[in-house]
C-alpha cells in the first residue's frame, strides 16, 4: 500500500475556502483511477498541545503502490483539481507519503 497525506492550509480572506476545496476534492480526485481510499475532511480542534491546529483541511489517498499514486498525480483530473481548486484557495501545503 502507499499512503499520500496532503495537509492543506486555506486562504483566511476567503471564508468559505475549507468547503469549497472539500467539495473539489470530492468532485476532482475521489474517481481517480487507483484512488482504493478517500478520505477527506476538516481539522478537528483538540484539548492535546501535540495535534496540530494550525491547518484546515485534510487528504488521506490510499493506493495500491507508489506507480499508481504517480500516475494519479499526472491524471487530468488531478491537474484541474491543482488549477481550479487548490491554487485558488490555499496558501500552503504539505504532503506526506509512505508505504
């Protein structure tokens, strides 16, 4: 299995910006090809000083194999979503992969 974690961190002048790049992820990359898993979803405020807080919306993909999570980065759905979606409402991101 390879697992790709993307942490996202939206625009503060755009209200509605965790909701949106929610509702573009669904519509964009949830059918992909290879996508096994999907899972996406707003940070959820905790009492532990050791979670994070800081970002707004999370992505947890789950593929067969780093091959097929290549291939969902170059699909063009993946791309519209980058262009569309993602530019226009984050300021910054940052990624985890693993197997």
């Amino acid at each position: 299995m390879f697992s790709h974690i993307v942490i996202f961190w939206t625009d503060s002048n755009q209200p509605h910006a965790a909701d949106k790049l929610l509702a573009g992820a669904v519509k964009y990359l949830k059918g992909i090809p290879g996508v096994l898993q999907f899972h996406a979803g707003k940070m959820v405020p905790s009492h532990r000083a050791v979670v994070d807080q800081s970002y707004q919306v999370a992505l947890n993909l789950v593929f067969a194999d780093k091959a097929a999570q290549d291939a969902y980065q170059t699909h063009p759905q993946h791309l519209e979503f980058v262009e569309k979606v993602f530019k226009p409402l984050c300021t910054k991101v940052l990624v985890y992969d693993f197997e």
